[in-house]
C-alpha cells in the first residue's frame, strides 16, 4: 500500500505539472466513456436488465404461424386459446390479451384511451398486483358477470385526481358503467401503452376460430424447456389443423418474453449503435496511447535515470500503468455527466408518440455508474500497457544518450504512434462511412412520399367505443354524417372514413380466392386491404386508371364491390389486361361472399414511405371493417393550410355527437414525417458519433506530427542548412500526414466493406456499399489530416537552422 499511495502521489505530481496535456488526455476519453456509457444504457435496458415481471425467464408468449404465407408471429383465436389451455402439457398457465380503445366518459365529457382485454388470470400470471384494490376474480371474466375495470396509475391521476374512493365506484367505459375493482402500479402498462382492462371473456366468447385477435401469454412450468414447450403447442395447433377447416395451414409456435417484447429491428439498431460506440471508445484509447507514447519519449530520461538508481521493469512498468488509470479514473465522472446530458438528449429527441414502452426505461442507474467506473479502470489498463513496456524497455545507456542530446524517439516508438493515428483514422472512417449512409436514408425518406402528395390532407382518429356504436350500421350512420359535414366546411374539398390513415397505420390483410384460379390451402395469395368510405380517391387526388370510383351509396352497406391498384390486379390475374367486373373473395369469414372488381387505379403506398415494395391492395366498402378506431382523412384547397381547418372540425364532430373524442389530429405531412422518425434519430447518433471520432482522430494526427517536428529539430535544421526550402519542409511534415491518412483509409475502407452489410435492413434507397458515401468520406479525412498537419509543418518552416544545430 505505500508503494501503491507513492506511485499515485507521483502520478499526480506528475500530471498537475502539465495540466494542459492532462486535461487533454481525460477529455478525450471522458468522450470515448459518455458516449458509450450512453448507449450501454440503452442495451441494459433491452438486452441485459431483467424484464419487470415475477421469473421472466419462465414467460413466453405464444403464437399461430402460417410459413406457406409469411406469417411468422399471429394472432390467436379465443376458441383455439381455449383448446391451448386444456390440451397442452407444458405450461402452468395461459393467458390471453386483445388491445382495444376505450373511452371514459366523466363530468359529460370523453376521452379516448388504449386499453385492454385480459382474462383474468394475466396480472398473476406476470406477478403484478395493484397498488390500491384487488385483480379480477374469476367468475368476472365469464358470460354475463358484472363488468369490472382495473385503472391505471396515470389514468387514475390525471382523470380521478388519484382519488382512493373511486375503488368501488362506477366509471362509464364506452358508454356502459363499470366498476373499479383496483388501481395497477405506477408505470405498469401491460402490453404496452395500455391504461385501463377489462375482462376478456364476456366479450371475445362469441368469436369463431377464423378471428385471430388474442396476445397469449404463459408461463411454462419449472420441468419445461422452451424446445418443450414449443414442440407442445406446435402438436396440439397441427391436431386443431386437420381438426377444423379455419385452422387449416396454421401452426403455432413459443418464444420468449424478451423476444416478444424487444423486436428484432430494436436489438439490431441497439446493437449497431453500441458497436459505434465502441469504435468511439477505441479510437479515445488510441488517442490517449498516442499522447502517453509521445509524452515516455520526452520522459526517456527520466525513466532511465529511475532504472539507473535501481528500479525495476515492473516498478516502472506499475508506476506508468498507476499513471493510465489515474487519468482513466479522473475521466468517469467527466464521463457519467456526458451520460447524463446524452440520455436527457436521446429521451428529448424521441417525439410523444415514439415513446417506447414502460418497461424500455433508460436511466443514469448503478448499474451505469459501475459500468462506467468499470469501463475507464479496463480502458485506463488497456491505453496504458502499451506506453508503459515500451518506455519499461528502454535501452538504459541508448536513452541517457538520447536524453543528452535532447533528440528524444526511437524509430520503434514512431512506428507505434504512427500505427495507433492510422488505426483511429480507420475506426473513424468505418463510423463515418455509416454516418454518411443512415443520413443519405433519411434524407431519401424525407423525399419519399409513396405516389401520395401529404401536403394538403389533413387527418385525425374518432372512437367510436361506446355501446351506441356496437353494430355495423350505428357506425356507418355516423361516419356518413361527420363526412357529410366535415365536407361542408369552406375549405374543404372531399374527406373519407376508413380503417387506415395515411402513413400512420391501420388497414387489414389476409388470404383472397381469385375467380377463376383454385390455391392449395394455406397458400393463397396474400393481399392487403383498407375499408374506406366513398370519396376515397378524390381524397387521396388519385385517378382511376380503369372502371370507376365508388358510388355514395355503395358505403352504406357492405356493398359487394372493390377497388384494386394494379400491383394487385397484376398479382391475382397475370394474363389479364382488363380485371374490372372480375371477383374475388376473403379465405377468412363465415359468408366469403364474391366480391366485384368495380375500378382500377394507379399504384401508390398508403402505408408506410418506408417499404419500397408497392403493397397489393384492394379497397373495399367502410362497413366492411367498420372498426371502433375510425381514421378520416381530409383534403383541403389549394392554398388553404390543412392544419387551420381543426377548429372547425372539432366543432363539426361536437354537434354531431359530443361524446365522440378525436385523437391523434395531424397534417398528412406530419404522418409522413412522423413515420421514420427512427431513421432521424440513428442518422443523428450517427453523425455525433462520426464527429467524436473525427474530433478525436484530428486530435491524434497533431499530436503524432507535433511530437515528431519536436523530434525532428536536428534533422530540419541540418536540411535546411544543406539548402532544403521551407516549401520543402512544409510538404515533408504534410506528406506525412497524408501518408498516414492513406493508409488508415484503406484500412477502414476494408473494414467499413465488411460492416455496413449487417445494417442493409435499416437503410432506405441506398446500397451498404454506396460508392458516394465511401468516396466522399475517404475525401474528407485526408482534408481533414492535412488541416491537422498545418500548425505542426508551419513550425517545421520556422525552425533555425543555427539554433536546431547549437541545441544539439
């Protein structure tokens, strides 16, 4: 220990006497150590920290799967959940969710909220209990029982003003009274975004097989292992199959609750994002290696003296190590308030609607700290070995030589510094080749429109939840009568109902029987459709390319009629030019009654600017998917702004049926902005990570070039002395540079080739290879070596000759 204390006190005494170059070695790595503590947060919360349920490791959730059609991950029916539950012998129990939208009616006015179904055994199943009240029973989650709601925390404080008497009271729940039974812990939003449950039985026992809505949860038993509990239901799903006509074709499968939770598209962006971070923290390291190497130079004689007076190799050795750790150590909490300032800006730069879910929580926790301490002792051990052999290895009579002629380096040392700028200029090209790529996606994404123009649309959501609502007409009586008077507004020049709003989800997809062509079951053709109410081209501004638009008439009713684009009509009836007055049907529903193609117009996606793949799409009549959750869609004038239209709107609704709450109130534009803004938070992180590096690499290069001028004295001054220009030196000290940055381009150039194909999936419109975002970065790191080689070439030019020669 008194070694230890003198090594450090040393250490100390020895930074403090040039607390320029110290405070440039902790800022560098206090950079490397934010940035990535930052984005480890982010991995611990979707890969590391245990989910917030009782023994998450026994969870899994399980799904129908149909592989002839693609469907990897479905839904499941509430009769073949049933089945589930009394034929399987793998899990010790099963539950089942369906997420709806609810609206609570309070003080004559309603508010929409996301809900949901759940039977009641779920909140035990997860070992969730509430804060204040009791779970559901479970003779309430049967036929005819008393409708009961458990409430949640947010809900509970913002609409009942947390109120504890409100246990055992009656609230109004789409229109009907129920009881709250109790009130879920803070936070706690089961599966999601929910905010209030009820139970599911009373409402989905009635469904047929062919309904697949339910999210099931289980719990296997202690005795079962995942592939056992996969090879359970996948049996009892393929007896269902040949048991039942609906089942026909489906499967079913198990996976975790952290794969059900945490989507692949998530841990591969975190994933990604933490590999950039480490490039970061790597480069930080070579940096401060550099320094530590450029800095043992000037100490040579120094440590030569040390050995002299008997100090060992692993005295010296311990003794540089202690001072690397020292720095490392000083850099964390510099480090931690850089994490800090990173997670407040990552949560910022999420907008309200992106918000992941409760139980994705970044946070400056002890886990972090001690990551983060963790993280700069390995660091300060990893930068510091290299300096700390090379100088314990110093030649004893060589560096005393050295040391008084004042020359200072070795070629070996050079080599070693040269070899660290050369791998940060690679790492930072690797980064900066994937900042230039996730940039030039969004920036594609922002032009991209889908063959829809946004710029006068505007859209909202309505519920229409409530009892007065649970039959197909009563919807379409009120859709019918909000267009009606919504297209009365000035300004306004057609506006349609329909379960999808432009580029912010909804719509339906499924199996369809083409006439004329028989598909071998479970391998039908895959189509998607929206339900929509007249008007719905006039809107959208598209023209028809064959046939005509729906009548006025034909959405009151399920009318047997369809519009389809051609990328359908092309995928049902190849060797057909002409399709309007053919028909095709759902695989799915009870009547599959024919339906009359009536038009045919042009391809465009209204579903995401994202899939470059134009979707088969065919539009049917509102009535048919006449969903609680209803989007409208409104095209304005020229010259009007969408958005000055919402009063008026909100107004119209008002007198239509006050009780009917609006939600989710947009410009088109701001879905179509809205839906990849995931793509302009990586391509942010990205350029900041791109930054650092390039901040950090410039940094190295001066170091490497102004230690080497310092080292060179003698030699400029003897070559200029012997007729050398200045013109020449100054090429001398920058061909250097280039030297260095050519060769770490080439390198990060071969490295960056290997990477950028494991981020393709994330990329929009632009290759992993992109020769423009290689190119231009291999451009900007050589102007950015030469910059860096300015100041260090100008001192070259000024050394004098006289002087360089009478020092040495």
């Amino acid at each position: 220990m008194d070694t230890l204390l003198q090594d450090l006190r040393y250490a100390c005494r020895s930074f403090l006497s040039r607390p320029g170059f110290s405070a440039l070695m902790v800022a560098c790595l206090a950079l490397g150590i934010g940035v990535n503590s930052t984005i480890f947060s982010v991995v611990d919360t979707v890969s590391i920290r245990p989910l917030p349920f009782r023994a998450p490791d026994e969870l899994v959730s399980l799904h129908t799967t149909r592989l002839a059609n693609g469907i990897q991950r479905g839904s499941v029916s509430y009769l073949d959940f049933q089945s589930w539950k009394t034929e399987t012998q793998s899990f010790a129990a099963m539950a089942g969710v369906s997420g709806r939208t609810m609206t609570v009616t309070d003080r004559d006015e309603s508010e929409r909220f996301l809900g949901a179904l759940v039977t009641w055994n779920l909140f035990p199943l997860l070992g969730i209990d509430p804060v204040l009240g009791r779970q559901f029973r479970e003779d309430e989650d049967q036929p005819g029982a008393a409708p009961v709601v458990l409430l949640s925390h947010g809900l509970w404080q913002r609409k009942f003003l947390g109120d504890p008497s409100i246990i055992g009271r009656p609230i109004t729940v789409n229109g009907a009274p129920r009881t709250v039974v109790g009130i879920m812990p803070e936070q706690f939003q089961f599966p999601q975004f929910a905010q209030l449950w009820i139970p599911l039985v009373p409402i989905e026992q009635a469904s047929d097989r062919n309904t697949r809505n339910l999210l099931i949860f289980a719990r296997t038993k202690p005795s079962a292992s995942l592939e056992n509990a996969r090879r359970d239901i996948s049996s009892v799903a393929d007896r269902l199959a040949s048991s039942f006509r609906e089942n026909d074709g489906w499967s079913a499968t198990a996976i975790t609750m952290r794969d059900e939770l945490m989507p692949t598209e998530i841990k591969l962006m975190v994933t990604t994002m933490m590999g950039a971070v480490s490039l970061v923290l790597l480069i930080a390291c070579a940096n401060v290696a550099n320094l530590l190497l450029a800095r043992a130079t000037a100490r040579q004689r120094e440590i030569a003296v040390r050995t002299a007076l008997g100090a060992g190799r692993g005295r010296i050795v311990r003794q540089l190590l202690t001072e690397s750790v020292l720095i490392a150590l000083a850099s964390a909490p510099f480090g931690i308030l850089l994490t800090i300032v990173g997670l407040r800006w990552l949560t910022a730069a999420i907008p309200p609607e992106g918000q992941p879910p409760y139980y994705v929580n970044w946070d400056m926790s002890w886990r972090i700290v001690i990551y983060t301490g963790l993280t700069s002792a390995l660091t300060g051990i990893i930068f510091g070995l290299a300096p700390a052999f090379h100088a314990a290895d110093s030649d004893l009579h060589g560096s005393l030589k050295e040391g008084g002629r004042g020359s200072g380096g070795s070629a070996r040392r050079n080599r070693i510094r040269n070899a660290l700028v050369v791998a940060e200029i690679a790492l930072s090209l690797v980064l900066l080749v994937g900042a230039s790529l996730f940039v030039r996606s969004f920036l594609n994404l922002r032009g991209a429109d889908g063959g829809l123009n946004t710029g006068s649309l505007m859209t909202l959501r309505f519920s229409l939840a409530s009892d007065n609502y649970q039959s197909e007409d009563a919807k379409t009586r009120r859709v019918e009568d909000l267009i009606r008077r919504v297209e009365a507004l000035p300004g306004v020049e057609a506006a349609f109902a329909s379960n999808l709003v432009p580029f912010s989800g909804g719509g339906g997809g499924g199996g369809v029987e083409p006439e004329g062509r028989i598909a071998e079951a479970g391998k039908e053709p895959q189509i998607s459709f929206v339900a929509a109410s007249p008007h719905l081209l006039r809107t959208l501004n598209m023209p028809i390319v064959a046939g005509r638009d729906f009548r006025d008439d034909e959405g009151s009713s399920r009318s047997r009629v369809a519009i389809v684009n051609r990328v359908l009509a092309r995928y049902l009836w190849p060797d057909r030019d002409e399709v309007v007055g053919l028909r095709f049907r759902f695989t799915s529903g009870a009547d599959r009654e024919w339906i009359t193609i009536v038009g045919v117009v042009g391809d465009f996606n209204v579903f995401s600017v994202r899939s470059q793949e134009l979707p088969k799409v065919a539009f049917v009549a509102y009535p048919y998917m006449a969903v609680p959750n209803t989007g409208l869609t409104i095209r304005v004038a020229d010259g009007v702004p969408p958005a000055s239209i919402t009063a008026q709107v909100r107004e119209e609704f008002r007198k239509s049926d006050p009780f009917v709450p609006l939600f989710n109130v947009r410009t088109g534009e701001e879905n179509r902005l809205f839906s990849f803004w995931q793509d302009r938070l990586f391509g942010w992180m990205f350029t900041i990570f791109g930054a650092v590096a390039l901040l950090l690499a410039t940094v190295g290069i001066y170091g490497v070039l102004s230690y080497s001028v310092e080292q060179r004295t003698q030699e400029i001054g003897i070559r200029v002395a012997l007729g050398a220009s200045r013109r020449e030196v100054f090429r001398m000290i920058l061909r250097q540079s280039a030297v260095l940055a050519g060769a770490g381009i080439v390198i990060g150039a071969i490295g960056a080739r290997l990477v950028t194909p494991f981020v393709r999936s994330i990329l929009y419109n632009v290759t992993p290879t992109d020769p423009l975002s290689f190119a231009s970065t291999a451009v900007f790191l050589v102007l950015i070596a030469l910059l860096a080689g300015i100041l260090p070439a100008r001192r070259a030019t000024s050394v004098d000759p006289i002087i360089a020669l009478r020092s040495e």
